[in-house]
C-alpha cells in the first residue's frame, strides 16, 4: 500500500472519509480516485475500525466497494455542508443524502460481545463482509455525528479549503495549523500590499 492522498486529521471516521474530497490551492482534488486510494485510505484508518480489514479484504476491493464509499462519503459531505451552511436555518439537506446515510447504515447490523481476556471487553461484531461492515460502522458514526455533536462540526475558514472538523476548542477555525498559517499568511499579505 501507497501513502494517503487524502489528508488525515485525526478527526471522527464520518469526517475523514468527507474529507477525502479536497482542495490544494483552491482546486478540488479526489481521495478516492482508484480502487487502491480506496485501500489505501481504509488501511490507514483500521486501527480506528471495531474489527481489522485482512490484507486479503483490502485486496479484494473493487469498483462496488469504490461506488459505495463515494456515494457514502458525498451524502455526510451534504449533511455536513446543510449543518454548518448559516444560510440554512437547519433546513434538512436536499437530495438523497439521509437516505444514503440510512441505506449504508442498514446495510450490516452489528452488535456488541462480551469478550474476557485478561478483564471484561465488548467487541463489535456484524455477520456482513468486514468492508461491508466498516462501511455501515461509518455511516452509524455519521449518524450519531450529526445528531449528538452536530453543533461542534465545522466547515474549515481556511483560503480554498473544503475540510470539515469538530471543533475542540472555542477559537478553532481552521482544520488544521497549516490551513490557519495560510489564513494569517493570506491577511498579512492583504494587508501589506
């Protein structure tokens, strides 16, 4: 596996896999472009996964597994627009996107285990394919986003930026202290011409 194209902020999996649609000096840019950016992007988020995807699950991905993690990351990246959008007035967002939403999280119920090792854990369990599961585990995080923390999600302020994040702390603006450099930097700039 290849690096990430796709910038990894640490931020909860909804928002990372929105993330992978994103702009470099203002122009858009696909994280998901191929089946292997696909591959790519999971095995670089397994640790955060309820169960590990295999090497041979990450080999097996294809065109469906590629369609369905495009269709999934566009209808958090409509919801995510709708809540953070001031214009809205929080109106739902047009379209498809919470029945994508839905439909993904219907996808593989899962269910939790107790497992006893050296003490008491619960363990995530689903009968669906691991990617299939990993795909329905986001899209009931994305969920559970938006209805419980929907008032800390954040479009980044940052010149050219399409990042979301969470904002942990009050003066946050930006996704990243890169993206706030380049803010400060473009108004010293204005500033000095």
């Amino acid at each position: 596996m290849s690096a990430v194209s796709a910038p990894l902020l640490g931020e909860p999996l909804p928002i990372e896999l929105a993330n992978t649609a994103y702009a470099v000096r203002g122009e858009p840019r696909e994280g998901l472009d191929t089946v292997e950016a696909l591959a790519d992007w999971l095995e670089a988020n397994n640790d955060r996964l309820p169960w590990k995807l295999s090497p041979q699950d990450l080999a097996a991905l294809g065109d469906f597994e590629l369609t369905a993690a495009r269709e999934l990351r566009d209808a958090i990246r409509t919801v995510a627009s709708a809540i953070t959008d001031d214009d809205t007035d929080g109106a739902a967002p047009s379209g498809g996107a919470i029945e994508t939403i839905n439909h993904h999280a219907r996808w593989a119920p899962q269910w939790q285990e107790l497992q006893w090792e050296a003490e008491p854990a619960a363990r995530v369990r689903s009968a669906a394919p691991p990617v299939t599961a990993t795909f329905s585990y986001i899209a009931q995080a994305a969920i559970e986003l938006f209805v419980r923390q929907r008032a800390d999600l954040r479009a980044c302020q940052g010149p050219g930026c399409v990042l979301f994040y969470l904002q942990d702390r009050p003066q946050r603006r930006w996704c990243s202290a890169a993206c706030g450099n380049r803010a400060r930097a473009a108004r010293h700039y204005a500033r000095h011409r």
